[in-house]
C-alpha cells in the first residue's frame, strides 16, 4: 500500500517534471541540443522503450488473462441463473459505460485544439474506413501464429475464447493447461508490475517530449481529457447505477453509496480491483445484507471480468486520439469500439494500470496509433484511482440486484445505519 502510493507520487513527479522540462525545452533555440540531444535523443529513448515495453505485454496479457477469465465462466454454466444474470449485467452495464463514453466525449471534443499529427512519421494507416462486414469477417484467424505475430487482437480475442470453452468443456482433463495459464497470468502480472516501477521515467520522457514538440497546447487537451474522464465516470454511477438500484432492484441508491464508500475508498486509493476484492466482498456482505453464496461467486468474478470504469476511460481515450491525430470514426470504428473495449474490459485484470495496456488493443482494432497512449499516460494513474472505483462500484450493484432477485439479500441490513463499524 505504502509502495504503491509512493509509485503515485513518483509518477506525478515525473509527470510534472516532464511538462515543465518540455516546455522549458520548447522555448530553446532550435538547433542540436534541442532537436539532436533532448527531443530525438533522451525524450524519444526513454519514451519509445517504455511504450514499447507497454506493448510487449499487450498480446500475451489478453490471451493469457482471457483465457482464464473465460474458464472461470465454467462455473457460471453450473451455477445457472445466478451466472447468466451476472453475465448479462456485467456485459450490458459495460456496454452501456462505453457508449456513453463515447457520446460524451465527442460532444466535450478533449482533443481537439492539439496537433499530433507532426509527432508521428508516418502517418497511421487509416485509409478507406474498413466496412463492418470486412472488420467481423476477420475476427476469425486462418493461422494463430500470424494473428499473434501481425497482432491482430481480435482474432487473438476470438481464440482466447475458442480456447476457453474448449478447455472448460474438456473438464478435468484441461485442468493442467488451466494451471499453467493461472499460472502464466501471474507472471505476466508480475512484468506489468515491473515495468510501472519504471513509470515515472517512462511518463517524464513521454509528457516532455510532447510538451517540448507541441508547447502548452497541450496542456489544455489533457486537461478537458482528464475533466471528460470524470465527468463521465460521475455519470456513469449516478445515472446507470442509481437507475438500475432504483428501477430492478427497487432500493434506496443513497443508501448503498454510504454503505460502500468504504470499499470505494479502498479501491481509489489501490487503483486494484483484485486488492481490494476482500473489503468488497465485507462491506457488500456485512454493510449491504448480500448472502455469502451470492457474493463469493459475483464480486470474484466482476474483479476479473467487469470494468465499467475502465471502459469509460477507454471509450474517451479513443476519441481523444482519434481527435488529435485528425482521424475521423466512423460508425463501424464506434461498434468495434464497444466491442472490443467490453472484451478488453473482460481481459483487464483488476491491477494498477492495465486498463492502459488493454487500451492499445481497442486502439489498434480500429487502427489507431497505438503511441497515442503516451499523451495520456501522465494522467492515467489519477484516473486509474478513480475508475477503480467505479469499477468495484458496478460489481457491487449487480450482486446486490442478483442477490435482491434471487431473495439471498436482508433489507434490514442495508437500510440500518452501520455506523457501527
Ligand atoms: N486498475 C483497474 C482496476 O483494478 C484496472 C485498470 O483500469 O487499469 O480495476
């Protein structure tokens, strides 16, 4: 806990710095020192390594981490009703977080006023927008090898699917390839961790180099990104969420706010679905009067797969990019997005930063540069905090709404005052 708030404080850092040095860099002369040395030299080095670095991961992390999220929907086919419920919520709630997202995030325009166009050589391979019967018609890959190689992440997606059910079907029998993906996914994990402990540096080189290329233009951009983020992810709970508490489930939605924060806190300052999965589970349990059987299959299950928060961050992030490398969406990009920022969502773990890993995924599925991230990756660790939050929030609304439907939940409980603990 303690190591990951100073991780924070060293990224903030390293984001201030950065700014400050790019523009202080901007105002140089032109000339070697500028253009040679800092620019193309240290900026771009320790940049392009850290992005890269982010993008090694990308495919083994959503192969791997789909793979074991889908064998964990084994268990929802025995479980039933309970499981379907749970899956059409998390899938539609997440949907429905992108797609507002979405909508918001082209009326706000965060990224429009900042030029990235000159930071990328070659411009990126957007051409005739690729029609949806093309876009759907090759979500299944003729070789594995080459979806992986030319990073294809739908097709990747598609196996990783191909590959679960077929292992969860196969029963006892997959039991040693599941281990080894379990496996697998924590040493991946591991390598996300390994490579945020060089965040800051990574996030100084970034942030300069944009700041040193663009100016304080960008500052505004980032800025409005960031505003956007939250503006939609304050949406997200208090109409989706209230809504849904209010209209399926009947109960009071200022009452569950105060009977999680609690477990929202936690999540805000963890920025780790998965860490603080203990805390929800007591406080949906002992606070809000959700059964132990309801809520030991639920929230397990939408720390692994349900990432609301997540997605909303997504869905701006693209629309952000898209804006400032002057990239139109089309209609077909929007449905590809939803699409794949909800499978994205599914193969997010519930651990700091990730969802900025997933997101190359939903950039490159729509043919987006992917070294878009780099604007926003200065800022991805505040709103990572926030969108924890909320992504633990939307696990918790659904196990109270399955639990409410199924009659494993004590409205005494969640109505008393608690303020006992
Ligand atoms: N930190 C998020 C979570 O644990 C995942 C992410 O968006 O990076 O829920």
């Amino acid at each position: 806990m303690h190591k990951k708030n100073s991780l924070t404080i060293h990224i903030l850092i390293g984001l201030v710095l950065g700014a400050l040095v790019g523009i202080a860099t901007s105002y140089l002369p032109e000339g070697s020192l500028r253009d040679v040395w800092l620019i193309e030299g240290i900026f771009e080095l320790v940049g392009s390594m850290f992005i890269n670095a982010i993008k090694l991961l990308v495919i083994p992390l959503v192969f791997i981490s789909l793979v074991c999220g889908v064998s964990a929907l084994g268990d929802i086919t025995r479980l039933g009703r309970i499981g379907g419920k749970t899956m059409a919520f998390y899938l539609i709630s997440t949907s429905i977080a992108i797609a507002l997202a979405l909508i918001v995030a082209q009326q706000i325009k965060p990224g429009s006023g900042l030029d990235m166009t000159k930071l990328v050589e070659q411009q990126p391979s957007i051409n005739a927008p690729q029609s949806l019967v093309k876009t759907l018609q090759k979500i299944v890959p003729e070789n594995p090898f080459m979806a992986m190689a030319e990073g294809n992440m739908l097709q990747i997606i598609f196996m990783a699917l191909l590959v679960g059910i077929a292992a969860t079907m196969s029963g006892e029998a997959a039991k040693p390839v599941l281990d080894i993906f379990e496996s697998a996914n924590e040493v991946i994990m591991k390598m996300v961790v390994i490579i945020m402990y060089f965040a800051p540096y990574g996030v100084f080189a970034l942030i300069a180099k944009t700041f040193a290329t663009v100016g304080f233009d960008a500052m505004l951009p980032l800025i409005k990104y960031t505003i956007t983020v939250l503006l939609v992810l304050l949406l997200h709970i208090t109409v989706v969420y209230m809504l849904a508490l209010r209209g399926l489930g009947k109960l009071d939605p200022i009452k569950f706010f105060k009977n999680f924060l609690p477990a929202m806190s936690v999540g805000f300052s963890t920025a780790s679905s998965s860490a603080t999965l203990p805390i929800t589970i007591e406080t949906v349990e002992k606070r809000c009067g959700v059964s132990k059987s309801v809520a030991s299959f639920t929230l397990p299950l939408g720390a692994t797969i349900n990432m609301d928060g997540t997605a909303i961050m997504q869905g701006v992030a693209v629309v952000f990019i898209a804006q400032v490398y002057q990239i139109d969406l089309t209609l077909g990009s929007f449905l590809t997005v939803i699409l794949t920022a909800t499978l994205a969502s599914i193969g997010t773990a519930g651990v700091p930063g990730v969802g900025l890993i997933t997101l190359a995924m939903v950039l490159e599925s729509i043919n987006l540069p992917v070294e878009g991230i780099a604007l926003i990756i200065g800022i991805d660790r505040l709103l990572d905090m926030s969108r924890t939050a909320v992504n633990i929030s939307g696990d918790a609304v659904c196990t109270l709404l399955v639990a409410k439907s199924e009659k494993e939940f004590d409205l005494e409980i969640y109505e008393s005052d608690n303020t006992d603990d």
